[in-house]
C-alpha cells in the first residue's frame, strides 16, 4: 500500500505538468509577483475625465494609451492617419486628435483583425471620404464578419503598400507572426516610429502562448524583422509604455530563451522511459493520459529552468511563462527540425534523474 501511494504522488507530480498557480482563490492570487518596480515607474498617467493619456513622439505622431491598450496617429500638413482604433477607447480617438490639430482625420489603417485593437472604428463611420485601409486578408476576414464595430476596409494591399499625405510617409507591410490573416507592421520614417501589434510589450514577457501566436515559426522570425527597421519609438499595443530597440531585443532573448530551452529538454529526455513510469500506475492502454504525462514532464522542467532566469527581468513571468512553453513545445515535437544536440545543463542533469538516457 505504502508502495501504492507514493507511486499515486509520483503520477500526481508528473500530471500537474506547469500548471499556474491559483487564480481563484485569495491565496493563489497572492503567490503571484508584483509588477516589477522599474515597470511600474513607467506607467502613464490615465486622465480621469477622458480616460486616456496622450503623448507626442516627434515628427508628427502621437501614441495614445489607456494602459491597457495603445494606438496613435500621425498628423500631416494635408490631414491625420490614424493607426488602430481600440474597442476600449476608440470612440475617443476623434476628440483626441481634434485637441491637438484641426486637420481632419483622412484615414484609418489596421494592424489586423483584433476586435481589441479596432473594434472602436465604428467611431469613424460618419467621416465622409475616410480611407479605411488593411491588408487582403484582413479585409477579407472583416468583410465576411459583417461586424459594425470594425468598419469593413475600403483600400486593401497584398504585401507592401507606401503612403503619402501631407509631406509624411507611411510604410505598410504584412507578416505573419500573430494572426491568420496577416499582421501589418507600421512605419514613419520621418519619425523613426514603428508600430508592430502583439509581439513585444515594453517591460513586459509577451501575452499567452506568445501573444496567442498561430504561427511560431514566424514568431521566432518577428524579431530580426522589426530590427531591420531603422526605429526609435517602438508602440506594442499593450499596456503600460512605449518601448525601443531594447524591448524588442529583450523579448526576442526571452522567446528564443524558450524555445531553446523547451528544445533542449524535450529532445534529451528518455520518453519511453517517462511513459513506462506512468504505465506501471495507470496501465498502458490510457494513451492520452500517457501522452500528456510526457508533455507535462517537459513543460514542468522548462518552467522551473526559466521561471528564475526572467522573473526579475520581466514583467508577468509567472503569469504567462507555462502557455509560452507549451506553445513552443508544440513547434518543437510537430513542426520544428528533429534531432538536437544541444548539451544538458546542471539543472537538467539534476532534476531530470532517472527518466534521462
């Protein structure tokens, strides 16, 4: 019995593979970290009265924010272009801008799809002669929606797309790191300003399952991608600042930190080995279960490998860091290259135990 019950608590380990702790109770929510101090001192001021804060940038944009979400625009001398308009505050993007400029808005450009990034459009509606522009795939993907909330595009582009207004340029180009339908990066050379929705947020590790990313194999390419843009004011939007070089050079250390690490382990551990482990409790016909005890395995030595290697350097860690791995475990087993002979580390050689070759 005793025999029994310890194998029960072994089974019990292994199938609590990198579960976050509690949400749900007083003492689970307490367990997770603070904001980082240093993150913290860089929050906007929120207006109380309008709901937002705004800031101009140089060369004619301006970055607004709720510190939930970011947006911004860019004013020239024959009118505004306006970048994203969040269901959070997108009603409020008209008076904003008419705060600063009297040019009148002349177009609105998505980033993509994203209710919470432009399901405040219905704000533009009334606007005779706006220019709504997306890439195809969005404005396929928005047409078939039919939604109010997100005005349909009326100028679609295929991959790259350059604008001029007013003596200041726009540069358009899709990508697919994010969502299905394409993700549009965002440029005004005269301002040296970037904006690249869901794939680095200042101060911060990136959202669930790295920005609830469709396609990690383009996610890990993100990176050198916006870095080949000459760029000082980098817009994320999410959250509590705008970032720089430095956040997109952070966040592609941190997610290439992941996926080595998640490959590494999955590939160096004896699987058989942790599935006959299972078996010898549960049997061998429960395959799933089998299975996820595998998965579960690599995800728990992931996170514990990682979790001290980030949480003083980033942001919400502990909060998002089990949905990274397991984003990135799923490349590794079904769609990256086998193989891997990258050497194991103290840690692995410690915790791993009897399950490594």
């Amino acid at each position: 019995m005793k025999r029994l019950l310890c194998s029960l608590a072994l089974l019990a380990a292994m199938c609590g593979g990198g579960k976050a702790q509690s949400t749900q109770t007083p003492e689970g929510l307490q367990r997770y970290v603070p904001v980082l101090p240093e993150v913290r001192e860089k929050f906007w001021k929120i207006d109380p009265k309008t709901g937002y804060a705004m800031k101009p940038v140089g060369g004619g944009v301006y970055v607004i924010t709720d510190d939930g979400w970011q947006s911004a625009f860019l004013v020239t001398d024959d009118g505004v272009i306006v970048f994203d308009a969040p269901e959070s505050y997108g009603a409020k993007i008209p008076s904003a801008i008419a705060s600063v400029t009297n040019k009148p808005i002349k177009m609105l450009i998505y980033s993509h799809i994203h209710r919470d990034h432009i399901g405040g459009s219905a704000a533009f509606k009334d606007m005779k002669g706006l220019r709504i522009v997306a890439s195809s795939g969005v404005a396929e993907f928005l047409k078939e929606q039919n939604d109010p909330n997100r005005l349909a595009p009326n100028e679609v582009y295929d991959s790259k797309k350059t604008i001029r207004l007013g003596g200041k340029t726009v540069e358009l180009s899709v990508h697919h790191y994010h969502s299905n339908e394409g993700d549009s990066f965002i440029y005004v050379p005269e301002a040296k300003f970037l904006m690249a929705i869901d794939c680095v947020t200042s101060g911060y590790i990136p959202f669930s399952g790295f920005d609830i990313t469709t396609n990690f194999d383009q996610y890990l390419k993100v990176f050198d991608e916006l870095l080949a843009y000459d760029f000082n004011t980098f817009v994320g939007g999410h959250l509590t600042d705008i970032g720089t070089r430095k956040d997109v050079e952070e966040t592609k250390e941190f997610t290439l930190d992941v996926y080595q690490t998640v490959r590494r382990i999955h590939n160096h551990l004896d699987q058989p080995a942790v599935v006959a482990e299972a078996a010898k409790i549960v049997g061998p016909d429960n395959e799933f279960l089998l299975f996820k005890v595998l998965l579960d395995r690599v995800t728990d030595l992931a996170v514990a490998e990682l979790k001290p290697r980030w949480i003083n350097r980033l942001a919400g860690t502990d909060v998002w860091i089990d949905t990274h791995v397991r984003t990135a475990l799923v490349y590794v087993r079904w769609d990256d290259k086998a193989g891997g002979t990258e050497p194991l580390n103290d840690f692995e050689k410690a915790e791993v135990g009897p399950w490594l070759p």
